[in-house]
C-alpha cells in the first residue's frame, strides 16, 4: 500500500502548536528538515513525544554513558523495558526503577497508582513474572499546602494498585524536606522472575508481521503525558490533571497471565508496552530497534471514547496496553488467549521494509516520518554545567550539644525522616503470594524466596539527597554504597542496580552540574563495588515556579541469596555481643542531627571510601554467611545510636553500651554519619573482634544486649518501650485532619 502526504497543518499554526507541546525552534527546524514539508498535527504530535525530555533523555544520555553497565552476570543492559541478570539454577532476575512524579503531584492517587502500573509492565514485557514492588518517595513538609492530602494519595494510589493485582509491596523509603513542597517524588521499582533462556524484547523483526494491540481499551487520558513531565510546574499545574492516567489494576493482573501464556508458546517477536507516549513510542520503538517500518491503521485500535482521532490514539497514555509483533499465523492462537483473559485484541498494522512509520484511519494517512533520523537526529544536549562549591568540613569539637544525648535521641527517631514508617507499610500488602522471607522494617532489604526454589533475591531503594546537594560526586557514590551496605546487611550479595535520576530544570548550569556531578560518583562507586547499572529513568525539570527539588539520584538495588534460610535481620536479639564494624569519625556535617537537633543545614557530607566499603561489607556478608552473625544493621542516617535504637525498637530489647572514646565529643561518636559501618550482634565479641582485625577489617565493643533500655556508660537509660512509642506515633499525627 502506498502512501499519500499527510495533509499539513497551516504553517503559522504548526510553529504555534510545536511551541506549545514543547518542541524548542531549532528542534522544530530539524523536524521540518526530516520530513521535508509542514507536519500534520499527528506528525508534530509524533516529534513532540518522541523528542521530549522524557522520551529522548537529550539532556542526560550524554552523562548516562559513563556509568558501568556490564558484568558476567548482566544478560540485558540499559535500552530495553528493564534489565535482566542472571542469579543461578537458569533463572534471571529483571528489574526497573521508574517515576511518576509530575502526574502525582497533579492527582495524587492515580499518579501512584498507574506508576505502579507501568513499572510492572516494564518487567512483565520481558517475560518475567512480577514478584515485589518497591518505591522511593519524597515529600516536602507535612504542613505545607495539599502536603498531606499529596501523601494519603500517592501512599493509597501505590497500596491500592499494588494490592490489588496481586503483587506484594516490600520495601522503599521515604524522606521529607521543603524542597518538594511543590514537587513530589514518586518512584516505583518492580522485580520480576524469568528463565534466562527465555527473555523477550522489544526489537521487531519479519515484514509483514502483523502487529497487534492488546490489553484495556484507549481514551483521551494520559495525552501529552509525555511532554507535561518535560516541564517546570507553574502555578497552574492542578489544570493539567486530564494529563494523568487512570489505572485498573484488575486489568493489569489479567494482562500480566495472558501476556505470560502467550510467551509460553513461541508465537511472540517482540513486546513493548505503552508507556509515555503510548502506542508512538511502543510503534516507534519496536520498528526502529528491529530496523524495520510499520504501517499502522487507527481503526482498528479498541476505543472507550467515540469520535478519537488518530491525533488523540497515538499519544494517550492509556493504561494496561501492550503492542506485539506476532509470527505470522499466529493471530488466532494470540486471539484466543486475550480473550480468554477478557482483553481487547486487535491486529493494527503489519512491518514494513520502508524505514518508516506510516499511520492510517479513516481512509487517510495521518502521518509519514521516517524512522532512523526520528533517533538519530534527535536532539542531544551537552548542556552547560557549575559545579557545586565545596562545602567546609566541620569540626565536632566546635559544634556544641545543645539537648544531651537521650533528648537527641527521642527527638531524632520521632522526626518525620526516621519515624516508622508503619502507617504506609500497612497500607501494602507485603506478604501476598506467600513469598516475603522479610517484611518491611524488619531487615536492611527486603527478602523475597523465589517459588520452588531455596534462592531468594534481596531488594532495596536508597538515597540521602541531603549529602548530593550539598556535594554531587559524594551523594552519588553515598546512594550507591548505602544500596550495596543494606543488601550486604542481609548477606545478600550485591549484584546490580537500577536508577532513577531526579533533578530538577537541566537548562540551568546548576542542576545540570548536579547531574554531572552525581553520574560521577555513582560511576565510581558501581565499579567499585562490581555493582553495575542494568536499568534506570531520568526525571528532570522538577521544579516548582523555579524552585528546584533536592538532587535525588535514587538507586534500587538488587542481590542474591543462595539459601533464603540464610537471611538475617536487625532486630536486637536478647541476648548477644554488640560490634561496631567500621571507623567512625564522627562526621556531622548534613547530618540528621545537625538538622534536627543544631537547627543547622551545612558543611561537606561524610565522604565515601570506597575501598573501605567493599572490605568492611564482604567481611560483613562471609560472617553472616558462616553462621556468625545473629543480626546486622548499617549505620546510615542519624547515625550510630539510632542505628543501635532501631535494632532495638525491632524487638523490644535493649543493650548496655560502652563508653564513647574519648577522642570524640559523645554526641559526634553517636549521631555522626561516618559511611562503610555495621553495627553486628555476635556471641563473642572477643572472637569476632580477632576474626576482623586478622582480615583488616576495623571492629570494636559497643556493648551487649539486654534489658528493655539502651543504657549509656554515662548511667542515663532510655526506655526502648519510649523509643517505639515516639517513633511510631509520628506519621499518624502528621496526617491527622487530611481530607480527601
């Protein structure tokens, strides 16, 4: 079939348009080069989408090159919908990490809720059974205006998706600063299980191949969803709200057994979901990974809504939708399967060899671009960047304390930053399938067995934004290590990472230096730490009327257990030895304590040894794995007592604890945030001190577990009993009075 020019849109009128679905002149100019002529409006509505910040990463993928992606036991790198490693006995463990942070602050719950959504579909597309979901979230002060309706939302949009197709929520973190009063931070992480032999892409191949759609029906939600998270919020960002998604987690469940059946059989080519920008960038992206072309026809796509153009079809970002190149012959068998299933399927178009995406409805063709100079000529920005000034390295001895050690304490696990997070685990059902070795709280990272199988993967989000703003190489390298630490904790082995790069307007030197900055440090650690980068999403121009967020390169880290049985958490265990493994320094700089307690916000954040890191956690993770660790907990932020407080608050015990050396001032030795630390609970601290001074690791007594206070050396005692209360009654009063 032979195509006819689109009909164009008026000249004056397309450079209008093309302003306003954010396409800069220059790159209007280039698109006008490619195709030769005037766009229709589905043509600049192809560019737009395709070009923008969030489907291009023209400001970031420049950057993103430098971090280490390859390992023996990589199988599928950056570049397709997750990435996949090989974790032993033929399987593969495939995951991502993605955001929702503009459509959430928009519309709170189903911002959450249809980010879940597309996260599991990201995995699922691979071939890969979801087994847990993680997020990342951060929110500004309680207080601030919509603040607390923001949390109910996203908190139940995440639960309320989650829950419901049937995929238990195990772990995350969640963080609190001004910095996003008007721009939230919602990230969803999903792991999935597949057979290594048996990992599908989304690279099309075979002209004339039929391609078909699958899944919910399209509507009008959604469009430009695309562009909306390319820019700054302004004042009137609540208007943008038919921009956000409306997920069915009921559909999604169905998807995912009827996806998973057809990939049983053979008939499958390549796989996309339609995420941001819906069916352009699934139909751009398979044919142009496949160097091939597709010739679509839009009438044949399922709709809810009447009279939808082919405008509207190609950039919704309806939820539950899948596009599949098939085997030829194989429509009725595919057919038979989603309907099944109770699932719209329809064949749409076929491959061309013609290098380009032709689109049709009604008898017209709506769009004709092609495909290689669609990628190739892409914008992509070097864009200008500052580097953070350095920030003085403050002096403990200088710094005084202004509450005592036990008021610090209670003021500290009581801050929104440290507090139980209860209120929102309670709300994910954690244990559906009947998998979770360890639920929320209980261990550094979360525990999932693999069904059938005595392996079990461990699973963590980290990131501490304060550390990245105030030094980016640092932060970077910081959110990696606490990754690598909190699954090494569980003496897991560490064995890749996803990311989730969250910063704000790339324009300004500033936040691009941020960037730079931050790619840098996580660069270095990863390879460090043999700790590559599988997967990951940038989010950028996350800014509210000019006010930027805080850098926050969020990493979700992955390890694998031989024998889950092996697993061990933090709680406090009655009886036992307490070792510090690790140097401490007593490092306040941006530090909890130096905010919470001092009033203060300043200095350079404790710096990252690497060599240190990778020593210290492999003693830790061969320890735990010889029997001789009965819990372990890394020192992180707040720093040691809330460490030994949080051990304690687990399971109600306490410890009588050694001294302070006399080398520190006491409040610097307990609330310092020195990195490369473990606090252990041993049977005999004397042999295990001897095991790590013989392996150079840097070990000492901190005490011993008993009671139900923590006892300071100094004869002040802390009710564990009180700690629990504090800290678990924070959220619940933060949120009372939300309205719906």
């Amino acid at each position: 079939m032979t195509a006819a020019t689109p009909t164009p849109l008026d000249p004056a009128r397309a450079a209008q348009l093309a302003a306003e679905f954010g396409l800069k002149p220059d790159e209007y100019d280039r698109a006008l080069a490619i195709l030769g002529r005037t766009p229709s409006l589905t043509e600049l509505g192809v560019f737009s989408v395709m070009w923008s910040e969030h489907c291009s990463y023209k400001s970031s993928r420049i950057w993103l090159k430098e971090l280490p992606t390859k390992a023996p036991w990589v199988i599928q790198g950056p570049g397709e919908n997750a990435g996949v490693i090989a974790i032993g006995d033929g399987l593969a463990a495939v995951f991502k990490m993605e955001s929702h942070n503009h459509p959430s602050w928009i519309e709170p719950y189903n911002g959450a809720a249809t980010g879940v959504g597309g996260i599991l579909r990201d995995v699922f597309t691979m071939g890969a059974r979801p087994i847990a979901n993680l997020n990342a979230l951060r929110f500004g002060s309680p207080d601030a205006p919509r603040m607390k309706q923001v949390i109910d939302g996203v908190v139940r949009g995440i639960g309320g998706y989650g829950n419901c197709v049937g995929v238990p929520t195990v772990g995350g973190e969640v963080n609190f600063h001004p910095a996003y009063n008007g721009n939230p931070l919602v990230n969803a992480m999903t792991v999935g299980i597949a057979k290594a032999d048996r990992i599908f892409t989304a690279a099309a191949t075979g002209v004339g191949n039929p391609v078909v759609y699958v899944g919910s029906k399209t509507g009008r939600d959604g469009i430009h969803g695309a562009t909306m998270s390319s820019a700054e919020f302004s004042a009137d960002s609540e208007e943008k709200r038919p921009t956000v998604q409306i997920g069915d987690p009921f559909a999604e469940k169905l998807l995912i057994e009827a996806c998973l059946e057809l990939m049983a059989t053979d008939a499958i080519v390549a796989i996309q979901d339609m995420g941001a920008a819906g069916l352009t960038s699934s139909g751009v992206e398979m044919a142009g990974k496949g160097g091939m072309g597709v010739d679509l026809t839009l009438d044949s796509v399922p709709q809810r809504e009447t009279g939808m153009t082919a405008y509207e079809m190609m950039l919704s970002e309806s939820q539950e939708r899948m596009l599949m190149v098939l085997k030829p012959g194989r429509e009725a068998q595919a057919e038979a399967i989603f309907t099944k299933w109770e699932l719209d399927f329809a064949v749409i178009g076929h491959l061309t060899d013609t290098g380009r995406i032709v689109i049709r409805h009604k008898g017209e063709v709506e769009a004709d671009i092609p495909l290689a100079p669609l990628e190739s000529e892409a914008p992509l920005y070097r864009r200008p960047t500052e580097d953070t000034p350095p920030q003085p390295v403050l002096d403990a001895a200088t710094i005084a304390d202004p509450i005592g050690i036990e008021a610090a304490l209670m003021r500290l696990v009581a801050c929104p930053d440290l507090c139980s997070r209860r209120w929102i685990w309670d709300q994910y059902d954690s244990l559906v399938n009947g998998q979770t070795v360890k639920r929320p709280g209980a261990a550094d990272a979360a525990i999932v067995r693999i069904e059938d199988h005595d392996r079990a993967l461990a699973m963590t989000t980290d990131c501490t934004p304060r550390y990245v703003v105030a030094d980016p190489v640092e932060g970077g390298k910081q959110a990696v290590a606490e990754a690598w630490r909190n699954i090494t904790a569980t003496g897991a082995l560490p064995l890749a990472i996803t990311d989730n790069m969250n910063f704000g307007n790339p324009e300004k030197p500033r936040i691009m230096g941020q960037f730079a900055g931050a790619v840098r440090g996580m660069a270095a650690a990863c390879t460090a730490l043999d700790f590559p980068v599988i997967s990951g999403n940038v989010s950028l121009y996350n800014e509210t009327e000019g006010r930027p967020i805080l850098p926050t390169p969020a990493i979700g880290g992955v390890g694998v257990l031989e024998d889950a049985r092996h697993a061990i958490g933090l709680g406090m265990p009655a009886s036992a030895d307490l070792v510090l493994v690790g140097t401490t320094q007593g490092w306040l700089g941006q530090s909890l304590w130096l905010r919470e307690v001092a009033g203060r916000e300043e200095g350079a954040p404790p710096p990252v040894d690497l060599t240190a890191e990778r020593r210290n956690g492999d003693f830790i993770r061969a320890q735990i794995l010889a029997g001789a660790v009965q819990a372990c907990h890394d020192c992180a932020d707040g720093g040691l007592l809330v460490t030994l407080a949080e051990m304690a608050m687990e399971t109600g015990f306490g410890a009588t604890l050694a001294p302070a050396p006399d080398t520190l001032p006491a409040h610097a030795f307990w609330f310092g945030e020195d990195q490369a630390r473990y606090v252990v609970a041993v049977p005999d601290a004397t042999a295990f001190i001897a095991t790590a001074t013989a392996a150079g690791v840097p070990a000492a007594r901190l005490g011993r577990s008993s009671g139900g206070d923590l006892v300071l050396a100094t004869g002040q005692s802390i009710s564990v009993g009180a700690l629990r209360a504090a800290n678990e009654a924070t959220l619940p009063a933060l949120m009372e009075g939300r309205s719906a």
